[in-house]
C-alpha cells in the first residue's frame, strides 16, 4: 500500500520534471534563436557601417576635387546614396529602441537626417565650383558624434549579447538541476521497483512451500486410503474361506446327511449357524465389493442390456427371499424399457439392492413399484419407487456414505452393512452414470439409477434384436 | 524562340554538370555584347566569355536579357514576405562561361560573401533587381541582391545561408 502510494508520489514527481525540463529545453532553444537573429547585431553594426559610409563619402568628395582624380560625379552620387541607405537602417527596428532608451544617440541620429536632407538637393550640383567645401562643411561636424554613437551603440550590444549569454546560462543552470532531480526520481523508481521485485519472489518460495507440503500431505492421505482399501479388500476375502466352511458344514450338520442329530434342538442350532453365516457372507461381499470400487478395481464389462428383462429377472431373484413374502412387486408395463450398454451383475445387483431397501423400509401392505423413464434431455431413468418411511434430505445427502444407516434404531431393525446405497452409488459411477435420491419423510422413497444418452439406445430390446 | 530554346538547353546542361566532379564548368553561351548604359555589375575571375577589359560587365537590360524569373519569401531583413525578381545566379554564370568553386559576392561597401558554385543550381539562387516589382536603388538595398528561396526549403531558414545573402551587390568574383 505505501510501496503504490511513493510509486504514484514518485511518478508525478517526475512528469512534472519531464514536463519543466520540455519547457526549459524549448526555452533555451527560443533564446538560441533569437541570439542568432541578425536584429541583435543590428544596432553596433548599423552604427559602424553609418561611421564608415560618411568617411567614404568625405574621402570621396575631397578626391573628387583633386583635378584628373578617378573619382568621377557617379561615384560620390553613388556613396551618397549608400550613406543615405545607413542613415535609414539607424530609424529601423532595432536601433530605435537603442535611440530611443538614449536620447543623445537619437539626437545624432536625428542630425545625419537633417544633414542628409538639406544636402540631398544640392549633391546632383556637386560639379558646379564651391559645393563640395559646402557639403564638407555640413557633413564633418558630424564625424565626432556620429562616431561616439558607435561606440555606445557597440557598448549597447555587446550588453545586450551578455544579457542574453547570462539569461542562456541561467536556463543552463535550470536545465542542469531538472536534470539531476530526474535523474534521482529515476533512481528511487529503479530502488521501489527492486524491493517490490524481492518480495514478490519471497512470497512466491513461500507459496511454493507451502504447495510442497500440501501436495505431499495429499499423497500421505492417498497412500493411505488406498492401504485401507488394499486391507479391506484382503480381510474380506479371508473372511470368506472360513465363513465358506461355517456355511458348507452347518448345511451338512442341519440337513442330516450323515445320519440324524438325535436332538432336535441341535437342528435348530445348526440352522441358526447356517442363516447367520450366509447372512455374513452377504456382508463380506458387500464390504469386498465396496472395497474394491472404493480402490478403482471393481471391473465392468459393457453389454447392451434390456432393462424390462434384468429387472423381471431381480424381481424374480428376490421374490423368493423372506422380506418379499407376501409383497407386491410392481413393473411398469408402460415404462420407457430402452436397453442400457452396462455390467449386466453389477445393474442386477443393484436392483436386488435398491428393491430389498425398498421392501424393508416400507410397509408390508404397501406396494413396491419400477418406472422407466426417458428425461427430454435423453436420460434414461429407472426408478424404484416406495412409500416407506422416507428421509429428509440430509439423511439421504448421508444414505450415500459408506457404513452409514439413517437411524441405529433402523440397524437392529434392519440389519445390514449400511453399505447397500454407497455401493450403488460407485457402481452407477463407474458406468458414468448416478443415483438420483429424492425422498420425503413418511412418504416414501424415489431412488432412480440414471443412464446418460451414451450409455442407453433409443430402441426397445426387442427392436435392437 | 530561339531564346527559350537556349534556355532550356543551358538550364539542362547546368542541371548535368551538377553531378559531375571537379569545377563545374558551365555551358559556353554567345559572346557577351558591349554595356550600352553605365554598367551595374562587373563578374570577374575563372570566367571564359567577357567584354570589358577581362570581365564581364552587365548593365541592367543586358541583365534582364538573360531571362528573369521571380520568387517571393520571407527574409530576416524585410517583416512581410517579399517578392524578388532577377536573374538566377546559375545563368549569369554559364553567360559568363564560370569554371570556378566559389563565387565571392561583394557589395558597395566592400562586405562580401562565398556563395558556393553548386548552391546556384540546388536552390536557384538569384541576383534581384527588383523587389515587389520595383527596382532596387542603392538607398533600399540596391542596385543587385543575391538572395536565397528561404521559404522553398527548411534548411535554407539558417544563418548559414541569411549570411550568404547579400545585398547592395556591384561585383561578382568566380573562384
């Protein structure tokens, strides 16, 4: 915050100097300009060229004089008409504001004019005897002042010319100390932009610490979920060998084959051992394939399945188990019965798994009923629908979770792993398609298996055959 | 006719030997006639045609028998823009036969100035007679004015080229 503010300080800081510096330099640059302007020079150089022109003319005259002299009327007409030029370049621009400032050098000015003026008509007489000592005459008084206007007039520009130089100088001065001061705004930008460029890069080894220790806290948790899994996985199937001779040899004790128990009881027993250990087996497989889906190795092989089919034949599986004795088990005769590209154990098993569900949380004289519908979005719904004890919708959000039941009362009334929903759910998403739970208390339950377009046909079984 | 002919036939042959190396050696033109008025301009030094005594004498018809042409620019010696009317430096010197470098301008008070040879024919320097269509007398800069077409060409508005101006001209010297 403070780094931006100094930035911000520092960066109008120097666009005024930029600024200043840009008026500065076109400054100087005018008073170049106007230093090489001939107009400065004009006032000494005027002066000398008048002072000059007027000995001419004189020299001149007195030759012109002198009988056989070279010197003929042409030539003193000639100079005098380039005295009369000076005399006019003393009235310009910039002398007058030298005559003007001094009086007295305006006052020789005035008199060269007055004197050209009263000679002008008698010159085209120069020839006639007497005139020349008569133009002499006027012109020489003014070879004293006229020469001392010079020398003002040199004192004048050369003042002027050290005014200038002095005022060139000063903007020098000025242009030197911008200069320098944005020279140093530059240095302070360079030093703030450094600091800003070192915290950055602190900041960033920080985050990439930081990245460093989540991402192996992330494997640590990976590594672990997958022993747990592995562990599972292994336990239950070494569970299974024993609970397969629990099973095999209370049958055989239970049925009598190598003779009668002698005690009816003993039967009885025997039986009870039977039924608790296929009803363990029951929950070993639950937990071996929970496992495994939970491990990603649960394998799928993909057939076009009739879902009317699979499902008469679940229906048929489970109707001679106990907790369908006396329940109606209903099937859509209209259902939207497409085929399903799917593992055709793993959908049974979830029909046996969502119909047993059904038929345990609901009433005994209440019906359960299968749907199939397809969604205007090409999704192919089958449904089990109860109207049992229902859940709200936290507790199917949990139904979902493994080793879960909604209510530990519902446990010892209805046994089971609580594995029954969350291994559903894995195997529908491991087709690529989910279960859809929509359920209210009391009213019963909806929970559909939901096969996106790609993985069903339009076509009914027998159209595809 | 069979001036314009000749005109154009020296403005090629300037325009040619700008290129080539050396002295410029200007295309030799007709014998130069005798000044019937009081001459205004005396060319002298590395010239091949001449009339008076080893110069080349022009009083102002002879002058303006060279062909004027006319521009009109801003100068640092006039607040308004001028208009100038003269001969271009580049024909007086092929009417002179120059094979100079240099050519020394020098006015009534004995000031000169170098104008060099090739300057006459890349900005077509003239030798006025007139400003604002009106002859100048000695009294206004007069009687010739070798000027420059300040306003054709910015590299011209320096003092290099204001001092190689230069006005109350009699005398042309070829270098």
């Amino acid at each position: 915050m403070t780094h931006s503010w100094l930035k911000i300080a520092l960066t109008v800081i120097i666009a005024a100097f930029v600024a200043a510096a840009i008026y500065i330099s076109a400054t100087i640059v005018e008073r170049q300009k106007a230093l090489r302007e001939v107009s400065r020079y004009n006032v000494a150089w005027a002066a000398s060229q008048a002072v000059a022109e007027l000995y001419r003319l004189e020299l001149r005259l007195a030759a012109f004089q002198i009988p056989g002299s070279a010197v003929d009327k042409d030539e003193v007409l000639l100079r005098f008409d380039i005295l009369e030029n000076r005399a006019k370049l003393l009235e310009d621009g910039g002398v007058k504001i030298f005559t003007d400032a001094n009086p007295e050098a305006g006052g020789v000015v005035a008199d060269l004019a007055a004197a050209l003026h009263d000679l002008e008509p008698i010159m085209p007489r120069i020839d006639q005897p007497g005139t020349v000592p008569r133009v002499l005459r006027r012109l020489s008084p003014l070879e004293a002042s006229l020469a001392r206007f010079a020398g003002d007039a040199n004192s004048y520009g050369a003042a002027q010319v050290a005014d200038d130089q002095r005022q060139l100088l000063e903007l020098h001065w000025e242009f030197s100390a911008l200069a320098a001061g944005l020279a140093i705004c530059g240095f302070g930008l360079i030093v703030l932009l450094f600091i800003q460029n070192r915290l950055i890069s602190i900041a960033h080894a920080e985050l990439h610490g930081m990245a460093e220790d989540l991402r192996a806290a992330k494997d640590l948790a990976e590594a672990a979920s997958e022993a747990k899994s592995r562990f599972l996985a292994a336990m239950s199937h070494e569970l299974r060998t024993p609970l397969n001779a629990i099973i095999g040899f209370s049958e055989l004790i239970s049925s009598e084959r190598l003779g009668p128990l002698g005690q009816p009881k003993y039967q009885e027993f025997a039986l009870n051992v039977l039924v608790s250990g296929k009803h363990m087996a029951e929950l070993v497989n639950d937990i071996l394939t929970a496992a495994k889906l939970d491990a990603g190795q649960y394998e799928l092989s993909s057939e076009v399945i009739d879902t009317r089919q699979i499902v008469g034949a679940a229906v048929a599986m489970i109707g001679g188990a106990e907790v369908a004795k006396d329940r109606d088990i209903v099937i859509d005769p209209d259902g939207d019965w497409f085929c399903v590209f799917a593992d055709e154990r793993s959908i049974k098993q979830m029909l046996l798994n969502l119909i047993s569900n059904a038929l345990k949380f609901s009433a005994l004289d209440t019906a359960v009923r299968i749907t199939a519908s397809r969604t205007p979005d090409g999704e192919l719904w089958v449904t089990v629908v109860d109207h049992g004890i229902g859940m709200t919708a936290e507790q199917a959000a949990s139904a979902v979770q493994p080793f879960h039941q909604i209510d530990n009362r519902l446990a010892r009334r209805y046994e089971g792993t609580g594995l029954g929903l969350t291994i559903v759910k894995s195997m529908m998403e491991c087709h690529g398609g989910r279960l859809m739970v929509r359920s209210e208390p009391g009213q019963g339950s909806r929970i559909s298996l939901v096969f996106p377009p790609h993985l069903h046909r339009p076509e009914k079984f027998a159209e595809v055959a | 006719m069979k001036l314009g002919f000749l005109c154009r036939a020296v403005t090629l042959a300037a325009w040619f030997t700008l290129f080539a190396a050396g002295p410029i050696p200007f295309a030799q033109a007709d014998a130069l006639v005798q000044p019937k008025e009081k001459p205004i301009l005396t060319v002298s030094g590395k010239i091949g045609i001449t009339n008076v005594d080893g110069t080349a004498q022009f009083d102002r018809a002879m002058l303006e028998g060279l062909g004027m042409v006319s521009f009109t620019t801003t100068t640092p010696w006039y607040k308004d823009p001028v208009k100038f009317e003269g001969v271009p430096l580049a024909k007086l010197m092929s009417a002179v036969g120059a094979t100079g470098q240099r050519i020394v301008a020098i006015a009534l008070n004995d000031y000169s100035a170098e104008v060099p040879m090739e300057d006459a024919l890349k900005y077509q320097v003239l030798v006025a007679l007139k400003r604002d269509g009106e002859y100048m007398p000695v009294r206004d800069k007069g009687p010739l004015f070798v000027v420059y077409p300040f306003d054709s060409d910015p590299e011209l508005k320096a003092q290099k080229f204001y001092s190689r101006s230069v006005w109350q001209v009699s005398r042309i010297e070829v270098k």
